[in-house]
C-alpha cells in the first residue's frame, strides 16, 4: 500500500500528460447512440461564406475540430483531403479551426498545408459542446443529423471508411 502511495502521483501526471489538447492520442473511435444529436451551428469559412449545419442534413457530414499549434493535426490534413477527394458529392468533409486568432492566423496555415476541404473558423467552446477536450477529435454526423462515430486522435482513411459506408455508395476500400 505504501509503495502505491508514492507512486500515485507520477501515475497521476503521466495520465494527465497524455490528455492535453495538443497530445497525440493513439486512434481510438467511439461510436455514438443514433439517437445523439449533433449541436447545431453556423460558422463562417475562411472567404466569409456562413456554413449552417442544419442545412447540409441528407448527406454525412465529417466535421474536425482541429488547431494549426496542434502537431498531430498536421497529419490528420492529407487523409482528409484524400476522402474528401475520393467523396466529393457523398460527404462534406469540415475543418473546424479553434484558434485564438482566427481567420488571420487559419488561413495562411490552410494555404501553406494545402487543406483542401473546407475550413471554418469556430472555437473551443463549439469543440466543447461535442465533447472534444482534446486534437484532433472528429465526429461522423449520420444524414439525419446525428452523431454515428466519435474519434479522438488521428482516424485513418479506412475508419472514415468504414463509417460512412452505409451512406455512400460503394465507400472505397484499401
């Protein structure tokens, strides 16, 4: 029992280092009830344009809460280019920046790492509110307008996949 007492405090910290918003957290998707509603918002894009999340139900919709200080999120930009290139009419792949600064600091960062799909610029408190506490978290919202897979740290083309198979004639297979 002593020997736990000491150690408990580096067990403690060593959980709480892998847990900050910027940590790289090894994949690990969790699927949602159908039932879970995603929050509803309205963001602008980088060129102004208002995104209403509402308006794009019929179709899956891949929203990434990411930060341009977040390195794993570097990682997270090729893959969804490619599912988004591979999906242009099946899915609407989002990038949901939460920085500080906004639109000064994402849209050179987005030029500069050729993220193709369209960025829109939100906060922590809109990752909050989906229950991302740390980046990249990305959530799969069902055509009618529902949570069907939450994943926290980097998701592999295949996981994006697999989670809009159902919805998206022939998803692509590797």
């Amino acid at each position: 029992m002593a020997a736990l007492r000491r150690r408990l405090p580096a067990v403690l910290l060593a959980l709480l280092l892998g847990c900050g918003p910027a940590a790289d957290h090894s994949p690990a998707p969790v699927e949602a009830a159908p039932a879970d509603p995603a929050p509803r918002f309205v963001l602008p894009d980088l060129s102004g344009a208002k995104v209403d999340l509402q308006q794009l139900r019929g179709r899956p919709v891949v929203i990434d809460f990411w930060a341009t200080w977040c390195a794993p999120c570097l990682h997270q930009i090729p893959v969804l280019n490619d599912f988004q290139e591979h999906h242009p009419k099946d899915v609407v792949v989002l990038g949901v920046a939460v920085d500080v600064g906004g639109r000064d600091v994402v849209a050179p960062f987005a030029r500069e790492h050729d993220i193709r799909y369209r960025v829109l610029l939100g906060d922590e408190s809109l990752a909050q509110r989906y229950g991302a506490f740390g980046f990249p978290s990305l959530y799969v919202v069902g055509p009618d307008g529902g949570i069907a897979m939450r994943h926290v740290g980097l998701a592999s083309q295949e996981e994006l996949e697999e989670a809009v198979a159902g919805w998206v004639p022939q998803a692509r297979r590797n």
